[in-house]
C-alpha cells in the first residue's frame, strides 16, 4: 500500500489520535503488493473438544465406566420428568377450580348484563403469584381452541404512558392468533388511511374480521400500576364496549378494597364483576411434597434435612410452586451428579456392565453396609458376610435385591404416614397437621414414639359403631391389600347385620359402660368404679375393636422406622444438607473471608505443602488481607505497606521489585475497598479504617 495510502487510512479509521503507536517494518524478502502465505489454522488435538461431551463427570476417582455415566444422567432424566408429570397434575388441579369459575365468569357476561358496565373479574392471588399466570395461559388456550377470542396479559412494564399500553395491547391480541408477522401485515396491508399503532381502530377491525366474541384484558400485577394511567385506560375501553367485547381481569396480591381504593369512584363505577380467590403458595407445596413422596410407585425419597430446609424456606418468605420444585429438581440432580451409587436405581441395568470393582468397593465403604455385615455376624451368618467382603459378583447381586427391598419399606413408611394423617383427621385430635410435618417425623424415626400414634391407639379403644364404620371407610384405600383389616371389617359388617338397634355398639372401653358407687365407711365417703354388664353384642365388638387394635399396633410398629438403618439407604435418600443449604442460603461473607485467610483452601499451593502463614506465594489481596487483620481499628498505610514489603523481600530477597511490589499494594488495597473492608479516615489522613472483622 502506498504510504500516502496508509496515512489517510489512519486517519479515517483514527489511528492517528492514539497514545502508543507500533513499528511494523516491512518484510523486504516480500514482493511489493504481494499476498501473504495463507497459514493453515491447526487446533491440537488436546484442545478440540470432544464430540460427545458428558454432563456428568465420572466419579470413583475418574475410574467410571462410560455406560455408568450415562445410566446416571438417564435415570435421573426419568425420574425427574415422572416427578414434573406429577408436578404439573397438581397444579393443574389447584387451578382448575378458579379457572373453571373465572372462563364461565368470561363466557357468560357481556356489557348488556352488567348495564353498559365492563365486565371484570378481581382474582387475589396472595403469596401464590405464580398461578395467576398459569391461569391466564390456560384461559387463553381454551379461548383460542373454541375461536372465542384469547387473553392479552398486561404487566405495569408494559404502561408506562397511555400510547404505550394501547399499542401493546393491540400488537399483543393480534400476535396471540397471527403471530409478528400477522401482525406486521395486518398492521401494512389494511385498506384505507395507515393507522398508527395505538389507535384502537385497528383491534376493533381484527375483531370484526376475526369475529371474535371474548377479548380478555388481563392486568397481572394491577397494583403497580400508574393509578392516573389506568384511569384514563377504563375510560377509553368504556366507551369502545360497542365494538370490542372487552372484559377485563385484574389480578390483585393485597385486598380488593386497597385497589379499589386507588381509584377515583368515577373509575370503580365503570366496572362490574366477580371475585374470585386463588388458593395460597403453601397448599400448592404441601400437595406437590406429598405427590412426589408419598405416591406408591415412588423410587426416590428427599430425607428429613432436605425436607426441614423445603418447609424452612416456605415458611420464612413467599415461595411459589415452581420455585419449590426447582429446589427439589436441584436436590436430585446433585444426587444423580455426585453419587456413584445412584446408577443403581437405573431401569435397564445390566449386572453384568454395572458390576465394576470401584463401585463394589464404594458399596463396601457405606455405612449402610457396615451396619448390615453387623446384624448379619451378629445373627451369626459369618459366611455370607465374608462373601460379600469378597465377592464383588455376589455384593453386587445381593445389593439390588436389598435394594428393591428397602424401597418397598419405604413406600410402606409413606403408606404409614398417610394413615397416620387420615385418623388425625377424622379424629380432629390436632387442629393442623400435613403430611409434609408427619414425613419429618417419620423420616427421622420418631413418628412410631410420638404422642400422635399414642393418641390414635387411645381413641381408637373407645370409638363406637358408627365411627369405626366410618373409619374403616377412610382407611380402607390404605390397609386394604392386608387380609386382617379385610377380616375385621368383614366381621363388623356382619355383626351390624343381626344387631337391630337405633344406638350403635359400643366397647367396654366406652366411657357410658363405667359405673360410679359410694360406700360410706368410718364416716368416710368412699368411691369406686366398676363396669356395667355388657350384652352379647357388644362383648363381640369390643373383641373386633381389640383385634384391630392389635392389628393397627402392628402395623405401626412395622412400617415406621428409621430409614437410616435401611441397606443402601445412600442409593435411593436423599439427604445431602451441605450442598442444597449452602446454595439456597448461602453465606457469601463466610466464603470470602476464609478465601483471604486461607487462599489454599481454594486455590492449588505451588509447595509441597500448603502454606499456613503470609508468604509471597499467597495473592496479593489475601496478603494484605492478613496483615489487616493484626492491626486495630486504624490502620497506618505507612507501617501497612512495609509489612507488605517484608513479605516479598524476605522471600525474593534481592530479587524483590520495589515498584512492582507497590504496583500490587495499590490493586490489593483497591480490592479491599471495593469489597467494603476498609476505607479512608477522615481522623488522620495517613490512616485508613477498618469497616469489618472477621466472624462478625
């Protein structure tokens, strides 16, 4: 290139106005205007990236198989999709009722029923945000399947002034059915004048091309909303009724009179409608944690740790549906991530391509194994505890099947659980108890000794006819695959059959079968109870009550222990507290300081041996760090930049740049105000002052 050339390219692409300039001779072997050789681009082969990339890590110490691997990436996919299936039922159920209500509320009104009024309808959603918008996309669905119109969702975001929220609203309704581009078109190809895009013209000649009967106008936090703007708003909208079937919904989180109250009477006069309620947050929770534990075809189980940090959270603040199912997709992916073991609970396993001699000897190091070779030699079965020490092919074999068995006992367990929530209930010996607070109990193997059971057991003895009739109905979905429950119940059918009486049988535990005498002895009253004679019947009922009775004690006693002590129980319960606490409530102060007192702790020592003190080795800021910490309150920058001097030239000795040295003072001390632990001082210009200490 020419040299006059090059000087007003630079000047264009500004070059010239720059601080550095760099020489560049021309290569002279080079004829002049000559193209450069092309230089072929070769990656290593250590830094391509693999064609297919695993997600999961292989574990046991990078030893894993491939198909291990992958087996735990597939489970954890099917376990967790039939448990967002699950999910998604629940609320599916929550809401129909509202949205069965809400779409009859917008099917049946229109402007003439409510005298030239727009209808609407005020939806409180309280803690449970998340559901009004699950209830708007489903009306929409419904609305658009049937060709009666759709919903326009509005948010406070969307109305910052009136020609914004019109055109918004006219672009969204067109878009629900057309998409952008039918919206672009619909917008460009009208006949007649162009019609700029917040004049309702336009949504009135898509309603009338598109016949459409219901155009639900949806504000989803109505609150937030500029109360001058949404004035303005219904006031326009009132008087397009004529020619746009307009009804609106307003989705409400504090009361209906506190936003009633943020309108002018003139604004409330235009409307007319229907409250509705949506059911709160922690019903949702409690239904979603008891269809993913409690259901009989269950594989994996959240543990009592887990279970308290979910209730914790839902309890402290506002948790939606979704946000509580994220935590708990969190807690099986860290499961199925860092648990070799989880392979186990894959579908197509293959003993044969499972069976590795890490994951052998990862089964060997569970406390669940060490425990279970104890019950074993104490039963004294020394034998097969030696083969299973031994025998990778036997441990293995003998793994699956007690696994298969322990997730059976704890179906059980959560089939206990429910029983134990059903006579609570029908009982109404406590004024509110769910299955989630009952599954904290069970799961740490105190529900079996709890003043609950001892409860149901008393009332049970004391139930007459009637009530044990009726409880034998609420429970018979639980214990009717045990043969003695179908035997008692059988026998107090009968029994009811040949007893012909209005009152119902009662036991001999009943409180109206006692009598009460008085002796007077030494002039002394004395008084004794005893019991009245009982009939024929009711000595035979209050045999059927003891049987079941007998058979309730049993069962209980059976099904509700401790999982802990489960073979395998690290395979299919979760209970990892440290990794699902520490990221849903982390401590980030906690982190940093340890980083700057222990930097080794994180990062890999280039010694043999971590250091444990201040050394040059250490990042600068964790340095200066520790040297602030042995000061008071006041720092001297003086006395701070030579201690962080010393460090260097004690360990570079003559080695040690001064300048350089001071250049990493400045950035560490620059690092140090940025995170908040020092500042300057406005007592002594040289001092700087200490804003924070560690732990507090």
């Amino acid at each position: 290139m020419d040299p006059l050339e090059d000087t007003i390219a630079a000047s264009k692409d500004g070059a010239n106005s720059q601080g550095v300039y760099i020489y560049r001779p021309a290569d002279s072997s080079k004829a002049y205007r000559e193209r450069p050789t092309k230089r072929r681009k070769v990656l290593s082969s250590e830094h391509e990236p693999e064609q297919n990339a695993r997600i999961f890590a292989p574990l046991l110490n990078g030893d894993e198989k491939p198909e291990s691997i992958d087996l735990r990436y597939k489970a954890f996919q099917q376990l967790w999709g039939a448990q967002e299936a699950k999910i998604q039922r629940v609320l599916d159920e929550v809401d129909s009722e509202v949205l069965e209500n809400v779409a009859s509320f917008v099917r049946s009104t229109s402007p003439e029923t409510y005298d030239g009024c727009i209808p609407s309808a005020l939806v409180t959603v309280g803690s449970n945000v998340s559901s009004l918008g699950r209830l708007l996309a489903r009306l929409n669905d419904q609305l658009i399947s049937t060709n009666e119109g759709g919903v326009v969702m509005l948010d406070s975001g969307d109305a910052p002034n009136l020609k914004a929220t019109l055109k918004n609203t006219i672009r969204a309704a067109i878009a629900n059915t057309e998409g952008n581009a039918g919206y672009q078109s619909f917008l460009n190809d009208r006949d007649g004048p162009r019609l700029l895009g917040y004049d309702l013209d336009l949504l009135g000649d898509y309603v009338q091309k598109k016949g459409v009967k219901k155009l639900v106008l949806a504000f989803r936090d109505s609150e937030a909303f500029d109360p001058n703007i949404l004035t303005d708003l219904l006031s326009l909208l009132s008087s397009w009724l004529d020619r746009i079937p307009f009804t609106l919904l307003f989705g409400i989180s504090t009361s209906v009179e506190l936003f009633e109250g943020r309108l002018p009477r003139s604004s409330v006069a235009l409307l007319r409608g229907k409250y509705f309620e949506i059911h709160e947050a922690s019903n949702c929770v409690d239904r979603i944690y008891e269809r993913i534990q409690a259901e009989e075809d269950g594989q994996l189980w959240i543990g009592r740790s887990i279970t308290n940090i979910l209730l914790e959270k839902s309890s402290d603040f506002f948790q939606t549906p979704e946000a509580f199912s994220r935590t708990v997709k969190y807690a099986y992916m860290s499961h199925f991530f860092a648990n070799p073991l989880a392979v186990l609970l894959a579908d197509d396993r293959d003993e044969g391509k499972l069976q590795q001699r890490q994951l052998c000897e990862a089964i060997r190091n569970t406390s669940s194994f060490r425990t279970y070779c104890e019950d074993l030699t104490d039963q004294g079965h020394l034998k097969q505890v030696r083969n299973l020490l031994e025998d990778d092919q036997i441990l293995f074999h003998e793994s699956l099947r007690q696994l298969g068995a322990g997730q059976q006992k704890l179906r059980d367990m959560f089939q206990a659980v429910k029983v134990v929530h059903s006579c609570l209930k029908e009982f109404n010996l406590v004024k509110r108890t769910g299955i989630s607070d009952l599954s904290i109990l069970a799961l740490s193997g105190e529900l079996l000794d709890s003043q609950l059971v001892g409860d149901i057991l008393r009332t049970v003895k004391t139930l007459d006819s009637t009530r044990l009739k009726a409880l034998f109905t609420v429970l018979s979905r639980h214990l009717m695959q045990h043969p003695g429950f179908v035997k008692i119940e059988k026998d107090l059918d009968d029994l009811l059959e040949k007893y012909q009486s209005p009152e119902p049988l009662r036991s001999e535990y009943d409180s109206r079968h006692s009598t009460m005498a008085t002796t007077v002895v030494q002039q002394r009253v004395k008084v004794s109870k005893g019991k009245s004679k009982l009939s024929e019947q009711d000595i035979e009922y209050t045999n059927i009550v003891n049987r079941f009775l007998n058979l309730s004690e049993a069962y209980f006693q059976a099904s509700l222990f401790r999982p802990q002590d489960l073979f395998l129980h690290e395979v299919f319960l979760i209970d990892m507290k440290n990794p699902l606490k520490e990221t849903f409530a982390p401590r980030p102060r906690f982190a940093i300081e340890r980083a700057l007192s222990n930097p080794f702790d994180y990062l890999i020592s280039t010694s043999e041996a971590a250091e444990t003190k201040v050394s040059a080795k250490q990042p600068a800021t964790a340095i200066l760090y520790q040297l602030y910490l042995e000061s008071g309150s006041l720092v001297n920058m003086h006395d701070l930049w030579h201690a962080f001097h010393a460090v260097f030239e004690s360990d570079q000795g003559d080695r040690c740049d001064e300048r350089m040295t001071m250049t990493l003072f400045y950035r560490a001390l620059s690092e140090l105000k940025a995170m908040g632990t020092i500042k300057s001082s406005r007592k002594k210009v040289d001092h700087a002052a200490k804003t924070s200490w560690i732990g507090l």
